[in-house]
C-alpha cells in the first residue's frame, strides 16, 4: 500500500473527503516526525512505538573494492510494533 491508497482508505473509512484524509496524514507524519526528531517516543495503542535510537560506530567493507570504511556513530528510527499488531499479523 502507498500513501495515495491509505488516504483513499481514511477517506472512505471515515466519510471526510480525500483532502482532509490528506491533510490529517500529512499533519501525523509530521508529528510523529517531529517528536522523534526531539528524542521523544510515540506510542500508538494498537499500533506500536516510533522512538529514536543510536547506532554505534562501526567498520563497513565497500563492496566494491573490498576495502573496510569507518562508518560514523548515528541516529537512527526505531519501530517496534504493539502485542495486538503482533498477534493480528501471525492470526493472519
């Protein structure tokens, strides 16, 4: 599913027209983004947690060359999803 299909479906799932579908996912995308910009975790019941985590320093190969590059320590999106999201994808 891409973006054009979930605003398709919370149009038609809650009876508002495409554009304010639009509007409201644009608006949490950039909440959620926002908030785990700022370290903060946001926690969807149902759903799961976005939280921010930190990736340590490490050494890479090139594939390439073969040749072993130093990657920098760094922030990165966690996700973990809820018990209830669990369950309902492995009852699938």
């Amino acid at each position: 599913m891409n973006k054009v299909e979930l605003i398709e479906l919370i149009a038609v799932g809650a009876d508002i027209p495409d554009t304010v579908a639009k509007l409201a996912l644009e608006s949490i995308v950039y909440r959620i983004v926002e908030a785990v910009s700022a370290n903060d975790v946001v926690q969807i019941g149902g759903l799961g947690s976005f939280l921010q985590v930190n990736r340590s320093a490490r050494v890479g190969r090139n594939p390439s060359t073969g040749l072993s590059v130093q990657i920098p320590a760094m922030k990165s999106v966690g996700f973990r999803a809820s018990s209830a999201f669990k369950r309902q994808v492995n009852h699938s």
